[in-house]
C-alpha cells in the first residue's frame, strides 16, 4: 500500500512511519523540515507546507497515495486544504482526532456546566458544544466535521487519548517520577483525583491503531476511540509509575480542601474522561502491542535516561511536607 502522512515527525508519527515500513508499505511523509528523526529512515521526505494548497496538492499528486494520513489537522481550513488536495487523487483519508471533543471535557473544564457525564464514552457520545475550550488554534469537532461531509474521499477519524511514552513533550508522568526519583517518601494525591478515570495510550499502541485504520478499507467512514481497554484512576497511574520505578514510598490521599495551594486545579475530577474502545478492537481488530505495564517501565526508562533541560513542573516540597503533617496532626 502506498501511503502520504501529512507530518510525520512529531510524538506519534516515527513509530507509525516505522510500523508501516515494517508491515512492507511505501511510506512518504511531508512536513517543514523543522524536525528529524531517525527512525523515518526508509521513508520518502518532502518538505513543504501542509497549509500552501498548491504544495500540498502537488506532493500528494505526485506520490499518488493509495492513503493520506492526517496527523496534524488543527482546524477546519487543515482539513478543508487536505480535501481539496486529496480530491480526484485519493480515495481515503485518516484523520487524528481526540477524546476531547466529548462533552465530557467541557464538564472536566467548566466551560459547559452541567450534568455529569455517562462513561466510558463511546463514539456516539455528546460532544461539546463550544467548539474551541482550548483557544482558536485548536478546534478538532470543526476539523471531523470537515472530513465526514463529503463522501470523497472517504475519511476515517480516529479519537486519541493522552498518549505518554518515550518523547513525550508534556512529560505526563514526570511530576510523579520526579517526587520518587528526588526520594520523596510520600505522595499526596487530593480525593477527587486519586479517583478520576482518565483515558491513555502508548506511543507505539496509538502507532499501531492507526496502522490498522490505514490498512483496513472497512475503516473507511467510521470513527474510533482509541485507548488502552480499562483506564486507570489517578491513583492506580501513581502507584503504576511507583512500581516501575522501583519506589517504595507511601500514597496519601488527602481531602481537597487539605491539598496545597500548588497541587489545587481548577479543574472538576468528579467527571471521569475515560472511553470506550470495542469498537475499534472488535471492528479492525485492535489490541495493544505493548501491555500498558511494560509501557509504563519503558517512559520511567526513556525519562530517567532523557531529563528535560528545564523541569515542566513547580514542585513545592515544603507545602507538601507542611500539609501532610497538618493531615496527620488532624487524624
């Protein structure tokens, strides 16, 4: 199968160029030139701006793609620029979405106030209905609408999760392995969070969801979640990290009220934001290549042997030491 990927060289796109490669497709990637990777090696490059319509359909033209694989499509005019490209040349489109469309993320953000949300969410879930909580630059509900109004080329959205692994530019699991790797004895996780049901994927699952989707034409039309089968609570992600790492502390759970000022959010736990992924495993036949513990030990692994320069995160010991011992003191 000839495959075009629009980006490529990004968190998700070098396992996936790898994945292809390794299945015995011909890949191309298209992207600025801003980043590399080896692991691309085997690929065609092209640089180019996905945003310039006569660049973008002249590559995809000429590389005659048998499959385009959106991986960047931020906004309606990305999707609108890749339909208009792809037409009378391309007859299916892959498009990467995620889980935030669901109106569940308008409940966990408080800007669509409102009874909790059912979950795990499945595909025909309500979705928000503010199309932009993250600002202008980001609008995934305008970019699947796009894609699914027209039957050509057809298209295929795939729903991701938070996706955590090796180059991981949010670091998702670092705030915790850098508490047990700076031999902090004890964790304090709030009530609302040690129990909030959150959606994740490995790098390298998420790669191989969107193999399938590209390789199995009855794809074509549908929309899938795309997660690891049960999702953890908070609580179960610490103690998964814990394990991985080899660390022996304690996690203490304390009332919200009781957290720091530097471990409160904004942010309404109460709503779970887990999703339901039958669909995708039973229709293309789906399952995890690296089981989600392993791929846990293997992001441990990457970011104790990769630190950032600069730590993402405040971490404030000595407002954590002080409100562990007024919880103690208090029970």
């Amino acid at each position: 199968m000839n495959v075009f990927l629009i980006g490529g060289t990004g968190f998700t796109g070098p396992p996936l160029i790898r994945q292809l490669l390794e299945h015995g497709h011909d890949v191309t990637f298209l992207h600025r030139g801003q980043t590399h990777d080896k692991r691309t090696a085997g690929a065609r490059e092209i640089i180019a701006d996905r945003k310039n319509l006569s660049q973008l359909s002249h590559a995809i033209a000429h590389a005659s793609p048998d499959v385009v694989v959106d991986m960047i499509p931020f906004i309606a005019d990305d999707a609108e620029t890749t339909r208009r490209a792809c037409r009378s040349f391309v007859p299916r489109v892959v498009a990467l979405s995620s889980i935030d469309v669901y109106l569940a993320f308008g409940r966990i953000q408080n800007t669509e106030p409102g009874p909790l949300q059912p979950t795990p969410l499945t595909e025909e879930s309500a979705l928000r209905e503010t199309d932009q909580p993250n600002g202008p630059k980001i609008d995934k509900i305008a970019v699947e609408r796009c894609y699914l109004q027209d039957a050509e080329p057809a298209a295929t959205i795939l729903r991701l999760p938070a996706i955590y692994g090796a180059r991981d530019k949010y670091r998702r699991s670092r705030s915790y392995l850098k508490r047990m790797d700076d031999g902090r004895h004890t964790i304090l996780p709030g009530e609302m969070i040690a129990g909030w049901k959150f959606s994740r994927g490995y790098v390298d699952n998420v790669a191989h969801a969107i193999a399938l989707a590209v390789e199995n034409n009855r794809a074509a039309g549908e929309t899938f979640n795309v997660a690891e089968p049960q999702a953890m609570t908070e609580l179960e992600f610490v103690r998964a990290i814990g394990e991985a790492a080899g660390w022996h502390g304690e996690i203490t759970v304390l009332p919200d009220a009781a957290l720091p000022q530097s471990l409160q959010t904004p942010v309404n736990f109460a709503q779970n934001w887990d999703v339901d992924t039958r669909k995708i495993r039973t229709r293309l036949g789906y399952s995890e290549i690296v089981d989600p513990r392993e791929a846990i030990r293997r992001t441990v692994e990457w970011e104790r042997a990769d630190p950032p320069e600069v730590e993402p995160f405040e971490l404030h010991y000595d407002e954590e030491d002080e409100a562990l011992a007024a919880h103690q003191a208090s029970t």
